[in-house]
C-alpha cells in the first residue's frame, strides 16, 4: 500500500519505522534537514502540505492513506480537507495537537480519523495507574 | 445582521467598528489580549483561542449570518471559515488570504475569499497605469467597479446613449454642479460632470484604452 506520512516528527518516523517493510513509505517536511537522513529508506520530498504543487511531487493521487501530523492543527485539518476534497484520498488521519480542537477532526472536514495524541496518552496513564492501584 | 470576526488586527478591529456603528450585532475574538486593548470598552470582545468549540457555542455561530475571518494565518482563517459554512452553516462566510497563490485551492474548497495582497497589487497596479479612472467601491472579489470619471471634452454634449450602446459600462449616476443625479435615457452630458460608472473587472482595460483614445 502507498502511505503518504506530512510532517517528519518523532510521530512520523516512527509510523514509517514500524511499515516501512510491508508499505511503500512516503515522507513529506517542509525541511530537508528532517527528512534527508531517511532517503534510503522512504521515498522523502521536501514541501509544504498545503501546496498543490508539492503534494504533486508524492504522487498524492496513488496514496491508499496519508497521515497528516504537523505540529499546527490549522495546518493538519487544511492539509486533510485538500487531501480528500481535492485528490479524493480514501483514508486520512490527522494528528491533534490540542485537545480542545479534537471537535474539527471529523469526516466533514477531511478528516477520516483523528489522533488525539493527549487522549491517548491520559488514557494509558489512568490506566496504568490504576494498574498499580491495584493490591 | 450577527456577525463574528475572528482576528482583531487592522482589518478586524476596522470592520469591527464600522460594522458597529451600522447598528450590526457584531463580535470580535483574539488569541493575543494585547490586540483587544484598543477595543476593551465594548461588550462583545472576547480573548480565547479560535477553534475552541465552546466559545463558538457561547458565540452561537449556528445563529450567524456571517463570519469573517482575518486572523495573521491563512489557514486559521480558511479553516475557521470551512467550520463555520460546514459544521454550523453559516450563510456568509469570508476568509482573509495574504498568500495570493492560495486563494484558488481555499475557493476550491468552498471558502469565499479576499486576497488582500492581490486586491492591493490590482489597485496600485490600476493607479499607475492610469490616473484618470478612480475606483470609488468594488463588488465582490473586486469583479465589479464602481468608477468616477471626470467628463472629457470629446464626451461633451453627447447623450449617455451614445456610450452606452457601445461599451460596456452603465453611466449610473453624473455629478453636476453640486447636484448628483440618476441619468435618464438621452441625458446631455455638459463641460465639468462627474461620471459615476460600473463596470467589470475584465473590461477595465478596455474603458481605459477607450478613455484615452477619446
């Protein structure tokens, strides 16, 4: 499958990391700095999200599913709104920075599923936590 | 008219005001309190971030009849007002884009836009290439243009017909001694009117190259 991962954090490496081996893994930043060291492994770009042009160089239209995982949630819900209203991506998920934003990141606004990184995170740790509360 | 305008800079805090002397239920809201201060004697300013849901609840954006969005991000504004038109259906939406090379991607998307770059460049461009035509008023995104046009000595004496019939523009007001009119069918243009005009944007050019071939 044809994954397109925007945005080389440590989210994005990792989620190339773990499919690299069983999926063809593209990597979209806006800094060569983040994506060069990775050239040999995924195929890397360097541009913006929001630019059409940019994402033309992936060969967006071939993704089966693009991560969208910026830093700014303005950013990652108009890069999915662009992904799946203009090159009709059939799986996008979008990082949520800031839980207070989460209510956004639905399918109307291009959003096939939200990663609520804060949600999750609160959610292991009451579990854990509760883990060890446990005699 | 209720209206809500995300971003209190230049831009916000101008149409905030002018709305608001209009009589319009208007609201203004910033992420930055420092932008606010001019603003700090009315009511309905507000300091939070943008896209957090239960300010656009206490707003009541679903009871909206537009929104606009001029915050200092391209793509805060563009999102805001995707938000407001698909998730609360708000009639009027207007997205402010500094970028001019994303305001075709935004419409594409369903947002309604004002390149404020854009509209400026068109401007200066329009005041350099010729001083004759002033533009008074622009519909829409700068598709039509409300022009004033000081009579030329060839138009003198002729009747409004006599242009109209072959240009595209429509004569809709003349300026005359102190005194402004709505031109009749066969009104006499006389030394010293003002010519109040509308016309395309696409057909600017062409009045210009009209006017100066006069």
């Amino acid at each position: 499958m044809n994954i397109l991962i925007i945005g080389a954090g440590h989210l994005g490496l990792e989620i190339a990391h773990q499919l690299h081996e069983r999926h063809e893994i593209h990597i979209l930043d806006l800094l060569p700095s983040k994506v060069a060291p990775y050239s040999t492994l995924f195929h890397t770009y360097i541009g913006n999200g929001t630019n059409p042009s940019d994402l033309n160089q992936t060969k967006i239209q071939t993704m089966e599913l693009v991560f969208v995982l910026t830093s700014h949630d303005e950013t990652n819900l108009m890069i999915s709104s662009i992904c799946k209203l203009d090159y009709n991506i059939p799986m996008v998920v979008a990082r949520i920075n800031d839980p207070q934003h989460a209510w956004l990141f639905t399918p109307v606004m291009g959003v096939d599923y939200g990663i609520n990184q804060a949600l999750i995170l609160t959610h292991e740790l009451l579990k854990e936590l509760a883990y060890l509360a446990t005699p | 008219m209720k209206i809500v305008i995300f971003g209190c800079g230049r831009s916000g805090k101008g149409l905030f005001l002018t709305l608001f002397k209009q009589n319009h239920d208007v609201s203004i809201i910033d992420d930055d309190e420092s932008n606010l201060l001019p603003l700090q004697s009315y009511q309905q300013v507000f300091f939070n971030s943008y896209l957090v849901e239960s300010l656009w609840d206490t707003l009541r954006i679903h009871e909206c009849d537009a929104i606009i969005a001029c915050t200092k991000s391209d793509e805060m504004n563009a999102i805001i007002a995707r938000a407001a038109k698909t998730m609360y259906h708000v009639p009027k939406t207007i997205a402010f884009i500094q970028h001019p090379d994303k305001v075709h991607l935004y419409e594409h998307l369903g947002v309604q836009t004002i390149s404020t770059t854009d509209w400026g460049i068109k401007r200066a461009i329009h005041m350099l290439s010729y001083n004759h035509l002033q533009t008074l008023y622009t519909l829409g995104d700068n598709e039509l243009q409300i022009l004033r046009i000081p009579v030329l000595n060839d138009w003198v004496h002729q009747t409004i017909d006599a242009f109209e019939h072959n240009e595209p523009f429509t004569i809709i007001a003349i300026e005359r001694k102190n005194h402004t009119f709505i031109p009749l069918q066969g009104t006499i243009l006389e030394e010293q009117d003002i010519l109040y005009i509308i016309i395309e944007d696409c057909n600017r050019q062409r009045i210009e190259t009209f006017i100066k071939e006069s």
